[in-house]
C-alpha cells in the first residue's frame, strides 16, 4: 500500500517536470490579446510627459501595468508534448519489473541450476517437506531416487526436489 503511494507520488513528480521542460517560450500576441490590450489603451487615457520633464505622472504608471495584465491574460499555458502522457505508464512498467519480474527470474535460474546440479549424497528437501539423501539419478535425468531412511527409498521428479538441505548448528549455550 505504502509502495503505491510512493509510485503515485514519483510519477506526479516526473510528469510535472517533464511539463515545466516542454513549455515553450512565449509567443506573440493573440489577436483576442491584442484587442483587449488595444480596448484599455483606448478607454484608459495615457497622459506622456512633456520633453524635459522629469517625473512620469500617475496616470501614465497605472496604465501601463493594466495594459500588461490583458495581454498576458488571454495567453493559456500550451499543452505538454504527447510523450509526456506515456512518462507515468512508463515508470510502472519499469517498477513492475524492477519489484516483481526481475527477482523472481533470478530465484527460478537460481533453483533450476541447484537441480542441474543435483548429484549422489546430496542431502535434499523435496516440495512436499520429505527429507532425505539422493541415492539413484535415472539415466535421462527426471527422476531422482531419495533414500529416507536405512531400508526406505523413494523415487521422486527432479523438479520436486526444492532445494538443498541446509543444515544449520545450533549453540549449545542453554
């Protein structure tokens, strides 16, 4: 669950970088702009300072900052590129096989190279928790004869073996 939210999290991430990246610079005026800018230059009387004066007059500064915001008002942010839509698949796909295909082929390459490997006096466990040493491997390979005890032996499937027996030493520190 926690995964999920850190994969939602990651792909909000790269989609709104990979859109900052694909905005394009501005461009120029649309004609709506252009009409609008026009419209609050014409109602919005400019008054221009005389030759060798030297302070604006407040009029002249309120208008100019109006005329800047219609410009910019009608200008909508352009869409990101196509490929962008596919960036959050893409990052999925990649999880997915990096979390789940990936290690589970490594564990089937791991065990069919133990049970390639299998060889008389090996100490096995089979799939059903049957313990036991091999005795007999057939001549083409499929069968595997585990002896159990002293006078029992059991023919098994190769692929039944799953794994070696790995026998741990306890301390005898209680």
């Amino acid at each position: 669950m926690v995964l999920c939210f850190v994969v939602s999290g990651l792909t909000a991430l790269v989609v709104s970088a990979a859109s900052g990246l694909a905005q394009e610079p501005a461009a120029p005026q649309e004609p709506v702009a252009a009409a609008a800018a026009a419209d609050t230059a014409v109602s919005t009387p400019a008054v221009v300072p005389a030759e060798g004066a030297g302070s604006s007059s407040p009029a002249a500064i309120s208008a100019a900052p109006a005329a800047k915001a219609a410009g910019s008002a009608g200008k909508a942010q352009p869409d990101p590129p196509g490929w962008v839509q596919f960036l959050p698949l893409a990052f999925i796909g990649i999880m997915f096989y990096l979390i789940l295909l990936r290690p589970q082929q490594r564990e089937q390459r791991r065990r069919q190279d133990t049970l390639s490997s299998l060889k008389k006096s090996d100490k096995v466990v089979t799939t059903g928790g049957i313990v036991g040493t091999i005795a007999d491997l057939s001549q083409d390979g499929r069968f595997v004869t585990l002896k159990v005890d002293d006078s029992t032996r059991i023919r098994f499937l190769r692929s039944a073996i799953h794994g070696l027996l790995e026998e741990k030493s306890e301390g005898s520190g209680n």
